[in-house]
C-alpha cells in the first residue's frame, strides 16, 4: 500500500469572502477567528498534521497578509522532519495575469509547485469548514478502490440540496451521476440516494483525492475547467474511477455570516457536536502565552471564555468570549461573539479596546479590536435584515462591530 508521504494536501482559501464581509474586510477568510482563539485556517492544517500528512500547501489571494503572519509563526517543523507548511500565493505568470477563477484554476495555475512536491497524489481541501475528519481513512479507501479520484461524501437534507453537489452512486461506490447545486426539484429527485427522508441525498463535501497524474491531465487537457465540482467531477465520472468516501460525523460549511454566528456559539454548550477538547486528535494554534483569564462577581452561563481575558462584575450567557477581551463592570452580554483582541493596550488616550461598562450587548459579533463606550446597546434586528453603517452593519438580522472600530458611548443600535 501506499504511503502518506506521497500525499500533498492542498487547501483552497476561497475567494474574497463576500457573504462573510464584514468580517472579512480585513482579512482573508481562512484567517477569521473561531471558537474564541483559533482561525478556520487551522481546521485542516490540524486534520493534516493529525492524519500523518505532512506536506502541505496553502492557495491564498486575497487579504491574506495576517494569514501568512498566521502560518508562517506557527506551523514550522524541524530541520529532521521531511514534511513543511507553504503558501502558494495567487501570482502573475507569462501564462496567466488573473486571479485564480475557481477551485480548479487556482490549483492549475500552481501545477509547476504540484509537480515539484513530487506526490503521487493530491488531497484537496476547503479552509473554511468546521471539522474533524481522518484522512488516512479517505487515502487507504482510495487505494483499495483503485480510484482515479475520490469525492468525501455525506447525507444531505431535502432543504440543502441546492448549497452541494449531489450524487448517485452503484453498489461498489462508484459515482455514476452528479449535478452542481441542483435548484430544480425534479432533478433533485432523479439523485435521491437515501431511505432516511430527513436526508434523502448524498452531497460533495467539496474535498477530493486525486492520483497527482489524473489530476494535472485534467488541468492541462481543459484550460476552460475552472471549477472541480461544476467541471471536473460531471467530466470524470464519465471517463475515470471516481469514488464516493462516506463522511458522516460532524462537518460545516462556515460560508456565511448566519453560519459562521451559529456554529460558534453552538461551541458554547458541553454537548456540542464538535469537540476541540480531544487529546487525541487536537485543533493546533497560535501559543500566545497569555495568563489566565479573571471572571470578578460575575454570571456566566454556556460560555466559552478564551486565555488572557477579564470580564469584571457582568452577566454573560451563550456567547463566546476571545482572547484578551476586556469587559468593564455591569454589563450584559446575550448571544454574542466577542472576538477580543490582537494585543493589550496601555496609556490609551481615546476608548480603550473592549466593552465599557454598562452595556448591554444581544445578538451581535464584535470582531477583534473592537472599541464600545459606557452605555453601548445592541439588539438583533429580524432575520433576513442588512444594512450597512459607517460603523456597523446587519447580515441576516445579526449585528457586527468591524475590527478596529469605536462605538461611541450611548450608542443604541437596535430596530
């Protein structure tokens, strides 16, 4: 059987994150913060490291400055460890001066660095999922299966099957059919694939294993193919051993503001689907070596609470709380994301970074370095709701606080 050390796992960093703006306004979307301390970036790098894959590439474009910061301190091997962590930056060539135009012409416009890692196969992957998967378990699927490509697969709802590329597979395994994010339902329900009628198909997880020759044949042979579920797949299935790998433990597409809002705070509660608290399998980081975090006389409730914080005499309940966040005396906090910040301040002539006394925050995400007066209130608008502010915007009814930005005291920002 093959080795893992001929694996290369390339992740995709996406586009310029529109449907997460405006917390992607500063930074590219692999490198926004989750659960407190982390960054989606380090999801499938710690899948990697956890599954034996050592080789691994980063395709980045856009605002992707704090993510190379982000990379390069910390995810460095030794001098005796054959493996490594790159950044393919999006670059103009004599062949092309484009940014990449979907998930297969970044991965083509990096063929030369493919072709250097000297990898019998390609592991491609998505920066922006929440997850804990083994690719191992996908590696020996596909090798057992004498597979030209392999797609991870899981069940999908009736109401999902739009958002995913859905499948048909034989008994072996083996995709015979696949459309990209059907809207119509009676192609949908050519692909039901499922007895379980809350889940009725199988979607693409958007993560594939590709033998390295199959993969740049394609690459090569279709320059107009910019895309691997809309192009490639539908192609390769009719000329190629593609596999469909079943995936059915946790795993969420964190595209959106609703999404990236709701599964934070769904890391609030003990019995949360995905679990960072395993030794076995652990999500890596930034080591910050920060002290301890101080809760004074205050009312915590389902919160997850990062290193280096203080929360002084507040009640707080359902919400994440990130690192180095400073929360004044008397405030409520509800619903919220409250990302921290990248540094402690001293001597601050205006509004200090953090949340001033008295406020009363409900609903809303407050990214890093955010900076609110005495007396700041924020209430959810209705679902469905956006607007733009000089200083604050709504997606979907949820409020965001940009980075870097101050909320002057008394400031009410409510239907």
């Amino acid at each position: 059987m093959p080795s893992y050390n001929e694996v290369l796992a390339v992740i995709l960093g996406g586009g310029r994150g529109a449907r997460l703006y405006p917390l992607t306004q500063m930074r590219y979307k692999p490198a926004v913060p989750i659960a407190g301390k982390y960054r989606l970036i380090d999801i499938p790098i710690s899948n990697c490291i956890n599954s034996e894959i050592f080789k691994i590439a980063i395709l980045t474009q856009f605002n992707s400055v704090s993510l190379h910061r982000h990379i390069t301190r910390i995810y460095n091997f030794d001098s005796f460890h054959q493996g490594w962590v790159q950044i393919w930056a999006a670059e103009q060539t004599i062949e092309s001066a484009d940014w990449y135009q979907g998930t297969a012409d970044a991965v083509r416009k990096q063929m030369l660095e493919i072709r250097s890692a000297g990898a019998k196969y390609v592991l491609i992957l998505a920066g922006d999922h929440l997850y804990r998967m083994d690719y191992k378990a996908m590696a020996e699927f596909h090798w057992e299966k004498r597979a030209d490509i392999t797609v991870a697969v899981q069940p999908v709802a009736k109401e999902e099957a739009s958002r995913f590329g859905i499948l048909k597979r034989e008994a072996d395994l083996k995709i015979s059919n696949f459309v990209e994010k059907p809207k119509d339902p009676a192609v949908q329900s050519q692909f039901v694939s499922r007895s379980d009628p809350e889940r009725p198909f199988l979607g693409s997880m958007g993560i594939y294993m590709f033998n390295t020759n199959v993969l740049l044949d394609f690459l090569s042979e279709y320059p107009d193919y910019d895309d691997f579920g809309g192009d490639i797949i539908p192609h390769a299935i009719k000329t190629h051993n593609v596999y469909g790998f079943d995936f059915d433990d946790y795993w969420q597409d964190i595209g959106t503001i609703r999404s990236f809002y709701e599964t934070n705070l769904m890391l609030t509660t003990s019995n949360s689907p995905f679990d960072f608290y395993d030794a076995k399998l652990p999500i890596y980081t930034d080591t910050r070596y920060l002290p301890a975090s101080i809760v004074e006389d205050s009312r915590l409730k389902d919160v997850l609470i990062a290193e280096g914080s203080r929360v002084l005499k507040s009640e707080i309940s359902h919400s994440i709380i990130g690192i180095r966040s400073q929360i004044a005396a008397g405030c409520v906090i509800r619903d919220s994301i409250v990302m921290g910040a990248d540094y402690y301040e001293r001597d601050w002539g205006g509004l200090p970074i953090g949340i001033g006394a008295n406020c009363h925050i409900e609903g809303a995400i407050l990214d890093k370095n955010a900076r609110l007066g005495d007396g700041v209130v924020i209430r959810p608008f209705p679902r469905n709701v956006d607007m733009d502010n000089e200083n604050w915007y709504v997606r979907d009814g949820i409020v965001i606080i940009p980075k870097d930005v101050e909320v002057q005291p008394g400031t009410v920002i409510a239907p």
